[in-house]
C-alpha cells in the first residue's frame, strides 16, 4: 500500500496498479504503468514501470500531476510454491539479500519487480539452482548499493556468522553492484577464518531487462558457495557473453565500468576462479586461498567510519588537506604514480607542497595512508623524491598493491581497534586477507 | 654548484662529484656516486645515484651526515655536437622540456643522469630521431609531474602557441607521466583549432635503466609529430615489449598503473594510431580526429584552479560535503555506479545522504558535476532513484563518459571563463575536445 495521501488521490482518479498513467513533476513528464508500492520503500514515493522497461519511483508531493492514461490487465500473482524437498546428497547454502537488483523477478502481468527473497521464491524464479544445492534465504535489508555504509557491513557480518554456526555450507549476498566492491573488503577483514565461503553476487542489468545477468551469476555464486574456497569473494560475468563468471578475490576486485556485465576485475591478481555456465563447473586459476574446513569462524566487525579518500591532483589545495582533521580520524591518499603528492622538492615558485599539511595531520595522530590512483600496480615511495619525502613523514603504504577502496575500508577496520600509530601502521602493514599482493603473483 | 655550505662540507671532507659517499639521515642510510646538482634544483640538495640505479635527493641539513667511502674515476663530459644540418626534405618539430625522467640522458662515467634539452644533446641521445624529422629543443621548466599546477598548463600552452605560429610542424612536450593526462586535457581545451599535431610523451622507467622506454616513446612521438593528426595526445608505449606506441586522445587517456611501460590506456575510445617501433610506421586506428592543415590556433588558457575532485564511498559524511564551499568554486563528484551518491530514497536510518548538501553547493552557486569512479563507460542518471534525484537539483553530467581528471580539468577551464550556472552547464555539456565521447565509437 502506498500512503494514505498517494493511496487516496489513485482512489479518486480511479487509477489501480497495472493502469498506464502520466506523472508530471517540474517540467519532466513519464509515462508508464502504475506498480505496487517497493516493499520497505517510502511509501509516497510511486512507482512506475517506463516503456524502456526500467522502473522509476517519484516522491509524490504536491508538485506532482498523475493522470490515467489507459486500463491495465489484471494481476494475477504467481503462487508461490510452498514445500521444497531438501536433497541431502546436497550442501545447503544461505542466500542472503542486502538489496540491489539481482534480488528481484517479475510479474510478467504488469511488468512490476518483486523481491524475491523466501527461498520458495527464488526457487520459483530460478528452479535450476535446485541441481546444485539445497537453498535457504534471508533478507538482510533492501537498499541500492550506493546508500550501504559501514553498518550494513556489520549487519551483514554478524548474520553470516550466525548462518555459519548454524553449519550452513556456503553463504551467498545478493548486493547491488556500486558499492560490492567496500563490502567485499570489509568482510574479508571482518570475517577471519572462515570455514566455509561467502560469496557476493550482483547484476549489472536488471532482472526485468532480457539482457539480466542475474540467472547466470547466481547459477555461477551458488557453484562457488559449494566449492572449497572458503574466502569471501565476488562472483560477476567474466565477459559480455553468458558463458562464465570470474570469482574475485574480495579485497582485490573493482567495478571498472559503469554499465558492461563484465564491469567488476581482479586488479593485480588473477581471480580465484572461472565458473563455467551452464556447464557448473569450476576452473581453479590459484591454489593460494584459504580451504574449507571445520575451523571456526572469528567475527571481528569493530570498525570506524571517520576516514576519508582524498584524490592529488594539479592544484590541490593544502588548506584543504589541513581541514580534513575536522572531520576525519584516518586519511587515505590516492596520490599519483608510484604514490606522489606535490612536495616541490626543486622550489618551483608555483607549485604548492601539501608535505607540512601531511605531516600536520600524522602529527596529531591522524595516520595517512597512500594508495595509488592509477588502481593497477603497486606504490613504490623510494624511487623519487616526492615518495621518499612522504615515506619521511611517517605515510603508510610503501611497496602495497592495495586498491584505493581496500586501502579505505582497512584503515576504517584498523581504526576500530587501535587509535596508537604504532599499532595502525603494524596492523596496516600486515597481511590480513589477501589485501597486499604477493610480488610473484602477477607482473 | 651545491650550496655554500654543502660545497665547504664536501670540501672539507676532500669528496668530489663522482666519489662514492654514505649519506645518513634519521635512521636512513644511503650509499652512492655523488652526482653534480641536478639544474634548477634546489641547491642544498645532494644528488646520489643508489646501486641500484636510482637517483634521489637528500636535503641537507645539520640531521645530514656525509662520509667519504671510495674515489670515482674521473668525469669526462662529452661534447655536444656544435652544428646538426637541417634536412629541408624533412618536417621541423619543436620538443619542448617540462621535466619528468624521459628528458634525461646518462653520463656513463659516473651513471649521472643530465637533463639533455638542447637539440644537439638530444640529436646526440637519440640520433635516430634525425631520420623522421629536423629536430628544436626547448626546455621550459624541470619538475617531477606530481608538482605540476594549473599555471604550468599555461606556460606551456603559450609557449605551443609561440611554437606553432613560428611554423613549426609539430610539437613534442617531454612530460612526466604521474598528471601528463592531466596537462593533455588542459591543452585539448586551451589549444583549439589546431593546426599541427601536439604529442605529449614520457618514460615509465628512467633512462638510466635498461628497461627504458624513452627512445621507442620518443620515435613514435616524433612519428605522430609528423603525421596529419592535429590534435593534442599522449604517446607511449602500447605493450609491455617495445614493438609499438599507442597514439591517445588528450581527454580520453589515463595513466593505469604505477610502473608497466604500457600504463597508459584511451578509456572508452579508441586510440588515435598504433606506431609501430622501429619501422615508424603509423597505423590509424581513427578517422575521426582534426587534420592537419592551415588554420589558425585559437589559445583559450583562462582557468580557475580552484576545483575539487572527490570521491563518494560508503560513509561518506555531509558535513565533509557542506565543508567544500570554503574551498572550492566547483565540484567534481566521483560518483558510484553510473552515477551515484548515498540519497536514501528508501529511508533507511542508518544512511546519509549527500544530496542536501549537494543542493546547498548548488543553491550557493557552485557547480557540481558527476564523473564514473568506475573509470570505463558512461554515466546514466536516468536509471536509479539516486541519479535522477541528483539531476533534479541540478547535478551536471548526465549521459556523459568522461573521467574524473578530464571533468575535473574542464570544469577547472570553464569556471576561468564564466561563473554564470545556466553559461557554465551549457560549456560543460558542449563537447569541446572529444571529452565527451560519441555512444557509437565503442561498446
């Protein structure tokens, strides 16, 4: 049900979900098909399913017009299929929903998108999930992924840890894709030996799109989450085609493309795995991961959310970099190349060293980590002037090959223990989940 | 010449360039070849080269401590050819020193590395180059790139501009590569209309290494000086071997990783050409790009430094938000996805959303404009409750594929022209230097 105001002003304009209707707000116009209200959404924000096949929701206030436009067909809900037999040749696995679009199916009468979340559901949606394990599911909360913050990490990392006591054999998240790639990190720091694997899933395109890659990257996740790579890891479309998904390592992989279904990489490792589709086999790419076993899982979700990512660039201010302590306890740094600041070590008149603002925040035990802006490679703060001045200073990072999310997302974790800089740059410097790179792995 | 004092220490401790010394700061302890002062430089900065092939600075201060360890052979310079003839068949292009390790050339007596600016220095480096072209030199400053600023940009646009209207034809810019995708976006914007082609080229690896890239970069810049693409690009190597250059769009280039000699990358385009090493040979891979011929440069180098470039990530604070206007006259969000920021359309309680602080910016007459921190593909703020909540307050971008440093730069550009908000939406979404890709070119 939409608001009592929403719900009324249909009422008297006799508009019923599935009806075509015009909604109007300043100067924009969309013409599309009433939906049901999203389940846990604002209930003044009216959904509508566009011609393009995507749908919008507009926040009804007294600037906007709705007008019918023509009578739909009637809804018919599919029933949802009550018992599913439990296969005990088969390892069961959790699925649990934190929102994004691949959690979704739809009701093909109006074009509207449910979430699909009770295991029946999804069953319904997809039967041949069935072929390769036994599914529960959960809903954690339903959110885009750019609203996440740190914690929904931890909402997220306690009911994994509670699916893993409970002897689940494998956990899938099903999570919108903007923002995975901090998930995956944070619970790779968050969730330390693990037994079993955790696997994110997203899709790039949604479900009510013919091109959805939602069916093939939960088919290729739920093979993953049987499989012995007991790490946490994200499972997304290798290529532009439906034949195989990558399974990338959680501290090491990135959205690198806004919309292509192959938009999440490794970057300086090669992932842990292909997953062929629809053949559900599984090509081991790395022996170096964690195995499953009967371990036990340590939850250690403490975490901190005061750190900021500030981008160098030509210009950049100090008395910019000198702000940042009012609102920041922990400074990542995306510097240039090999890991740089402007520092004008030759005195050029014009350029303006942010080094004494660096030295300034670190001074007052706001630690300051680098990590590189180019995203590939690794920081090698000994080979010009600008790093082995910063390396001076007391900047965390020489020699990492960490993401710039991943750098973040650790000093956030890091921050949640330990406010001594001796400690932070130990714990920062120490390999916890895969997040500083082997130098042999990759050239 | 070092210092005064630096002179009388070495002096007094009978060490002379070439010698090899210990140099102990805080702790750190280098030994090398002590090398003459690098020119410009600060001169209290004592040059060694490290045995492992680096050079680096040491600031000299009481902390400094300098000891003899063994004698050097002694430095012969060698002389620079006096008179290169000119080949009147050939083309004449201008090479134009803005720092950066490609600009160098090593004294094999000592292994120090000299800026090698001059035509004759550089005909004596690279003799090769006498076969493509005749060959001016020019240096106009010495600086790692990381120190780069705005006004650098208009040094070396007016001195293009000088370059070009003495009949030069093509221009050569020896850049450093931590911003040269920097600078080849300021120069798209400030050199319109060109006549010539405008190369920038760098070195991932110093020219005292083996694995230098400075020749084959160097060649193939030569090559594209000569060719009929006049436009502003970056030229440097294609792959990790040395058969070829890729030739990149100024606006459509990033630098993709800290160290390969291959880590810079056209994003969402295609580049220009393939020049192949060491036929010199161009490929063109394009055919829409501005050819040379008669007309007459355009120099538009008004700018406005006064830009940030931030990131959103999960936790991102409005109060950090709300903080920018005290520094910045324009924003360049690194959104998420295709181009989002934490909203909470949903209502969850534990997000904050950045969009009243966005409007606020906005409302107070700072432009915001959204970029991908995905890199690759386009935004489409059309899509997601988030995006088209950040059009409606005015967010600049929608359906754009530039990168983050490329808007940065063209914002920094247009607000040096206007601070009217309707004149500088209207620039920014005018395709100026193909800063905003045709959907047609590529995937």
């Amino acid at each position: 049900m939409y608001s009592t105001e929403v719900e009324l002003l249909l009422k008297s304009k006799k508009i019923k979900v599935g009806d075509r209707i015009r909604l109007e707000k300043s100067n924009l116009t969309y013409d599309g098909i009433l939906m049901p209200r999203i389940e846990l959404g604002d209930p003044s924000v009216i959904s509508i399913k566009l011609d393009n096949g995507y749908n919008i929701g507009i926040k009804f206030d007294k600037n906007v017009k709705i007008r019918f436009l023509d009578k739909g067909k009637p809804i018919r809900f599919k029933p949802a299929e009550t018992s599913v037999r439990k296969d005990p040749s088969k390892q069961t696995i959790s699925i649990l929903g934190c929102g994004g679009t691949i959690a979704s199916r739809v009701e093909y009468t109006t074009g509207a998108v449910f979430p699909a979340f009770s295991p029946d559901d999804l069953l319904l949606s997809f039967p041949s999930l069935r072929n390769i394990a036994n599914i529960k599911g959960k809903k954690l909360f339903e959110l885009f992924s750019e609203d996440m913050t740190t914690e929904h990490w931890q909402i997220i990392a306690r009911n994994v840890e509670k699916e893993v006591k409970s002897g689940i054999d494998g956990v899938i998240l099903m999570h919108g894709t903007d923002t995975m790639h901090y998930t995956s990190a944070a619970l790779s720091f968050m969730l330390q030996s693990l037994p079993v694997p955790v696997v994110l899933v997203g899709a790039q395109r949604s479900s009510d799109r013919g091109s959805s890659d939602n069916l093939v990257n939960l088919t290729c996740s739920t093979v993953a989450a049987t499989s012995d790579i007991a790490e946490v890891s994200v499972c997304m479309h290798g290529s532009t085609g439906d034949e195989f998904c990558y399974l990338h390592q959680g501290t090491k992989v990135r959205k690198l493309h806004t919309s292509r279904r192959d938009a999440f990489q490794s970057v300086n490792v090669l992932p842990f795995a292909k997953i062929l589709y629809p053949e559900n086999k599984i090509e081991y790419l790395r022996t170096d991961y964690n195995k499953r076993d009967k371990k036990t899982l340590k939850l250690d979700d403490k975490i901190n959310s005061s750190v900021g990512l500030i981008y160098t660039y030509p210009g950049i201010k100090p008395e910019f970099i000198d702000s940042l302590s009012k609102f920041f306890e922990g400074i990542v740094i995306a510097g240039t190349g090999l890991g740089h600041v402007p520092t004008t070590p030759f005195s050029d008149k014009l350029t303006r060293s942010v080094l004494p603002s660096l030295k300034n925040l670190i001074n007052s035990g706001i630690p300051v980590v680098m990590a590189p802006q180019t995203i590939f490679g690794r920081l090698d703060m000994n080979i010009y002037t600008s790093g082995r001045l910063l390396n001076e200073i007391g900047v965390i990072g020489n020699q990492c090959d960490w993401l710039p999310e991943t750098a973040l997302v650790k000093l956030m974790w890091t921050l949640g223990h330990t406010k001594d800089m001796k400690k932070i740059r130990e714990m920062m410097l120490t390999n916890v989940a895969g997040e500083i790179g082997n130098r042999t792995v990759i050239g």
